[in-house]
C-alpha cells in the first residue's frame, strides 16, 4: 500500500509540475506577447484592432483560468498531500471549464495565419516576435511552438488521470470523482486530438524550422513536409562526397550541412542551408557519374546539384518523391490559375494600374517567401500587373501592359501567364511524359556483362578521389559505357553517355602514379582516368570510345 501511494503521489506531482510549467507559457503567450502586440498595435496602428482579438482567441481567459484557479488548489493539494492524499475531487470540478478550448482549437488555424501574415508584412510586428524569441522563457523556441502547447495540454490530463485511476484501489475514497473527471477530461480530448491531426502537419514544419534557425521561413498553412533524409552531395567544383540533409516541401527543397565546430555538433539549429530550389521547374535526372553508383541530379534554374544515395531503394524513392511533387504542384497551379483567370480578367488585370504596395512594408518575396534585409542581395520590385512586391527570380517575365501604352513591364509569373492567356489548365501528354520520365528511367542499369557489346574488359579507373578500383567495362552499341564490379554481376553499378565526351592521353602534368596505358574521358568538370593491361588494350579502348563520342559506332 506504500508503494501505491507513493506511484500516486508522484503521478500527482507529475500533475502539479506541468500545471507550472504550462502556466509559464501561457504567462509568456499572454502577459507578454499580446499584450506587448497589443500596446504597440494601439501605439503605433499595425493593423485593425479585431486582429488582435482574432489572433489570440480567448487566450487571455485560458491564463486567467490555470493561474487563478488550477495550480494554486494542485500546490495547495500537494502540499497537504499527507493528511488529504487525492486530485479526483479538483479535476472533476475543473473538468466542465475545459469547455473554453473548444474556442482556442477552433480559432487556431486562423491565429496561426494571422501571425504568419503579419510577421511577412508588418516589420514592427516581426520586431516584437524577434524580441520575444530572444528572452529566455522562450527556450529557443518560436511562439508558433509555443501557441501548440494549449491544444496538446487537455490530452495529457487525459494521460495523467488515466495512470493515477489505474493506481487507485478499488476502494479508494477518491475513485468516484477521478472517474468523473477523467469521462469530462476524455470528452476534452477527444475534440483536441481531432484538431491535433490537422496542425501535426504544421508542428513538424515548426520542428524543421527550429532545425535550421530563421534563415528560411517555412511557416505557412499551405506547405506540407513531404520527405526528408540523409543523402550525399558531389561537389561540382571539387569532387569532394559531402553529406547533406534533404527536406522536401511541396513547394520547394532544402538542402542542408549539419552545423560542426572542430567536428562537434554545436547547440542550437542543427543544420545550415546549403541550397534552397523551388519545386516549380524543378527537373530530376538520371545520374551519369561512372565511379559512383546510385547518382542523380536535380536541376533548376541555372543550377544543377549531383546527388547520390547509398542503395538503389533510396535513389528510386527520392526520385520518385521528387517527381511527384512536381507534378503535384504543377497540377495545383494549373487549377489556381484557371479560377483566377476569370476572376482576375474580371478585374481588367493589366489594362488600368494597379495599386502598388508600399515597398518598406515587405520584407518577404510575396512569391517565393524569401527574405528581404540588409544583406540580401535579392531586391524588391513590383509586378507593373497586380502591385505585389517580390523579388528578381520571382519577377523575370515581362508581358506588354495596356494601361502603359502597351510598354512591356515586369510581371510575376502568375500575372504573366493570364496575360498571355496560357493558364496551361490542363496537361498534355509530353507534361506527363516530362514529370514521370525520371522514374521510367530508373531500369537503365538492368544490363548485364554478357550483353552484346563493342567492347569490353578489366580496367583500371579513378576520377578526383585519387583511388583507383578495378572494374569490368562495356562499351554498348547505344554509344553508353557501363561498368560492373565484376564480369559476374547481375546489372550494371553505374554508365555514362559517351557522345560529348573527349578521349586524350593524359598530359605529363597529370598526376596518374607513374601508371602506364592510361587514357582519359573528360567532359567539362568530369574526369574519369584509364588503365588497360597493356597498350594493345589501351588502343583499342581509345578508339571505340573515340567513335562513340562522336556516335560513330559502325555495325
């Protein structure tokens, strides 16, 4: 029986310490967060006073309810535990307020969106957000992470006296109310958990955010987290194997370095942004890499990044994932831009000016979402069609403007699509044929040593890495070069298209380990370094690379 009542009191404890803790945040969200947003909003007029209202609900009132009435009975309770050892009896009767988050659940949603729409446009309130973010009860967390902390309370009540109800004996005089208390408590939580599954979405883009500081805002009540991983970049510039860390967003993908000081995790965010690539226009390739296997490249607009993975499962699997968000978004696109084509062309778009929005008050592409500061080099412009502010990616299409004597100005990709009235609502064949092409592809390895071929051995071969490994190669017919561990494999490790490509002996001041009947293939910033056995190998190796450079193989 002592020990029962011990588990009890700790789980009563347990109880107490959250109420503190949980009072603490709503201190934070409400004593110091409204009411500094709303003495600068009534100072200084950010925007119309109902904001406010709508962007903190009845927080003011869940404060008001926990610090005045909860906590103080829990620390009153556990203070006397020895002489009046039970919580049944308090929780039944705070169990019918809990009426009041079905106001702050309801209004999340739109809390959220308020916030993040403010902070894009309104410095002074992105000011005050910054200020809190550096007190020390914010515990390096956002006060997006924090506003989660209502909704995720009422669930671990229900925790709570579901573990301490186990514990009761079945005679205990304090059974009856902790029943009661947990069938309200369960009632609650059912309506929390059900918001829960809507903003888990959301809480894992705050957990990335936290993951790579401030650099990138990734809240928005559209983007979603498709995919992230592991995976292995291949410098352009030196050939060095880099491990990076992928997130895929369905509206664009963040590569990422882990954030080391003498080879030691620091604290803090954990990564560094390396690139930032927005999905749209995003093209995935087949790799070409001959020394390392399971390659691919993603492309955007005068960028390309090489990538691999460590088995062909993983490569497949981002390929694909990367494909369909894609086509996904184009897809989303297509349909926005058919309901805003009638709806814009309703408005005349483009043959009176429209209202331009004042550039100080934006300090995010209102495209793109990227950041405006003072040492970004991206600048602001107006789209000369709608009036947004964004930046030069996101306003490279220009469209000829009838409200300007037809002059052709800067417009966003959007505006520029419904004036030239290619909405491209639906997707033809050679669209669909473009987003899945990089997953049909996928079997171009699945050949085989045996295959016919015009040539083929054991060679020797090394790149940048300076290592050389022996493989078997085979020059196919279809001009492509494919290498194996072995004569005895199944499918090929890794090819290479060889027209583009120029076959040389390599210049004396090349560094090759003093090796003899070495040749080179070398395209732009690729080199791959030969050894055949002996210089009648190395001959005939030459040549038929030569023929097939040029696509010249002869029957």
């Amino acid at each position: 029986m002592e020990k029962i009542q011990q588990t009890l009191h700790r789980i009563a404890m347990e109880l107490m310490t959250t109420e503190r803790t949980y009072v603490s945040i709503l201190h934070l969200l409400d004593q110091v967060f409204a009411f500094r947003v709303d003495q600068e909003n009534r100072a200084h007029s950010m925007f119309p006073q109902e904001v406010v209202t709508q962007m903190f609900s009845n927080l003011k009132s869940l404060y008001k309810l926990h610090h005045d009435f909860l906590l103080p009975q829990l620390e009153e309770r556990l203070e006397n535990w020895e002489t009046e050892s039970k919580i049944g009896d308090i929780m039944k009767n705070f169990a019918p307020f809990l009426k009041m988050y079905t106001e702050f659940v309801k209004n999340y949603d739109n809390s959220m969106n308020l916030i993040n729409l403010w902070c894009n446009k309104h410095p002074r309130f992105a000011q005050i957000m910054d200020d809190i973010h550096k007190m020390k009860e914010c515990g390096n967390l956002t006060l997006q992470h924090h506003l989660l902390t209502p909704v995720q309370r009422v669930p671990r009540y229900q925790l709570l006296l579901k573990d301490y109800l186990k514990k009761l004996p079945e005679d205990s005089a304090d059974r009856a109310d902790t029943e009661k208390a947990l069938e309200l408590v369960s009632t609650a939580a059912t309506h929390a958990n059900d918001a829960m599954k809507k903003i888990d979405k959301f809480k894992k883009l705050l957990e990335v955010q936290e993951m790579i500081s401030g650099v990138v805002d990734l809240v928005s009540p559209t983007r979603e987290l498709l995919k992230e991983g592991k995976i292995i970049k291949i410098s352009a510039r030196s050939g060095d194997h880099q491990e990076r860390h992928l997130f895929l967003f369905n509206d664009f993908l963040l590569l990422c370095s882990q954030r080391l000081i003498s080879n030691r995790v620091v604290s803090g965010p954990c990564f560094r942004v390396r690139a930032k690539l927005g999905v749209e226009g995003l093209v995935i390739e087949e790799g070409d890499n001959l020394e390392t296997a399971n390659t691919f490249y993603i492309r955007s607009t005068g960028r390309s990044i090489e990538l691999y993975t460590q088995t062909m499962k993983e490569k497949i699997a981002w390929m694909e994932a990367l494909a369909k968000a894609v086509h996904d978004l184009t897809q989303r696109k297509s349909s926005l831009r058919i309901g805003e084509l009638s709806s814009l062309e309703g408005m005349e778009l483009g043959t009176r000016a429209p209202t331009f929005i004042k550039h100080d008050a934006i300090n995010h592409c209102m495209v793109c979402g990227s950041q405006f500061n003072t040492f970004s080099l991206k600048r602001k412009h107006h789209c000369r069609a709608c009036g947004i502010v964004a930046c030069n990616k996101c306003l490279s299409q220009k469209s000829p403007l009838p409200y300007d004597n037809n002059k052709t100005g800067r417009v966003c990709t959007q505006c520029h699509d419904i004036l030239s009235h290619s909405p491209q609502g639906k997707e033809d064949d050679s669209q669909k044929e473009n987003i899945e092409s990089p997953i049909k592809r996928k079997g171009i390895l699945e050949v085989k040593p045996s295959d016919s071929a015009v040539v083929s051995s054991y060679l020797h071969m090394r790149s940048r890495s300076r290592i050389w490994v022996q493989r078997w190669f085979s020059l196919h017919e279809d001009f492509v070069l494919y290498s194996f561990r072995s004569h005895e494999d199944e499918r090929a490790l890794t090819s290479v298209p060889v027209p583009g490509y120029t076959v040389a002996i390599p210049d004396k001041a090349e560094n090759i380990d003093g090796r003899e009947n070495v040749f080179k293939l070398f395209h732009k910033k690729k080199v791959y370094y030969f050894q055949a056995v002996d210089a009648d190998e190395q001959k005939r190796w030459m040549s038929a690379l030569e023929k097939a450079s040029r696509a010249e193989f002869l029957s």
